[in-house]
C-alpha cells in the first residue's frame, strides 16, 4: 500500500505502511523509514462471550512516557504506575509532615528523596510508612528542625528500631552528608 511518500535511499514511491505493526517499509529497497508510528485509529474486537474490547496501546496526554499498556486496554486507564507511586509517597509525606508542623519546602524535600530512593530501587521490600517516614527525618536532620527518630516513630506506631534501620540504609545507599544532632 503506498502513502503519497518516497523512500530516502533509494528514491521508490512504493512505501508500505503497517498500522498493526506501527511502522513505514520501502518495498523496494528494505528500508525502514518510520518505526513507532502512532495511530489515531481505534479498533475493536469480539471475545467467545460477546463483550467488546479496544485494541491498541494507549498513550495519555500526560505522559512522559510511551504507551502505558500493550495489547489490550481499558478506556479511562493510562496513570503510569511511577505516577501513582509518587502520588501515594507525596500524599503520606504530606500527612507525616502535617502531623510534625513541618513547612512545604520539608515536605518537597522529603518527596525529592523518595524519588531518589524509588530511582535506585530502594523501596522494594520496605514498607511504605517506613520508607515516608525515612525520608522525613532525612529532611529533618538535614534542614536542622528539632525532630528526633522517636518523635516520628511516635506519630507514626512504628518501632523506632526498624524505622532507625531504614532511614540508615537510605541515607547510606543515597550517600547523604547528614550533620549529628547538637551541631
């Protein structure tokens, strides 16, 4: 099927465009002049049962990304799921910090240090409230507020051990230059 184009290559108007595949062919020569192609298209398809479904990848507006399912997909899903961690970890921060009478710039700082921590990899494995309340009392050491680890365990009902341990690995694997207490 030709599209009105000619091939870089070899100069061959003969170029075949494969929706499904989602990328552009000169018949002539080989050469793959497009990959990737987005298709505005929607296209439907009958299960065994009679229910309906759209085929196709499905990429939101907002996203910074490629498409966030393939194969088959659901309208009104698209969130990525990085996008949904980042805005659990940002409304948990959000609270801890509410509870501590921490500002706006501890609660950006503790969420830039949950990113750093989900980038590497660090949050596999630990509980969420542990990892918020890490990040917090990064923060609160680095910024100098008067928060102890207890105070947070406290707010929390966690054990001021583990959370002690988690805040320890954090600060370790994202090499932070924490200042003691009492500087």
């Amino acid at each position: 099927m030709s599209s009105g184009r000619k091939c870089n290559n070899c100069g061959s108007a003969e170029i075949e465009v494969d929706n499904a595949r989602g990328d552009a062919v000169c018949t002539n020569c080989g050469s793959v002049l497009e990959d990737n192609i987005i298709v505005s298209e929607v296209q439907f398809e009958e299960n065994a049962h009679g229910a309906s479904s759209a085929v196709g990848q499905f990429v939101a507006s907002d996203s910074k990304g490629g498409a966030t399912a393939y194969g088959k997909f659901h309208v009104g899903t698209g969130t990525e799921s990085r996008e949904v961690t980042l805005r659990k970890a940002r409304h948990g921060i959000t609270h801890l910090c509410h509870q501590l009478h921490l500002n706006n710039h501890c609660i950006e700082t503790s969420c830039n240090f949950f990113k750093m921590a989900l980038i590497r990899h660090l949050t596999r494995g630990r509980r969420n409230t542990h990892i918020y309340a890490a990040c917090v009392y990064i923060t609160c050491r680095t910024e100098g507020t008067s928060h102890l680890l207890i105070d947070i365990s406290d707010v929390l009902q966690i054990c001021c051990y583990e959370l002690g341990r988690t805040y320890l690995k954090l600060s370790q694997a994202l090499c932070i230059n924490i200042p003691s207490i009492g500087e």
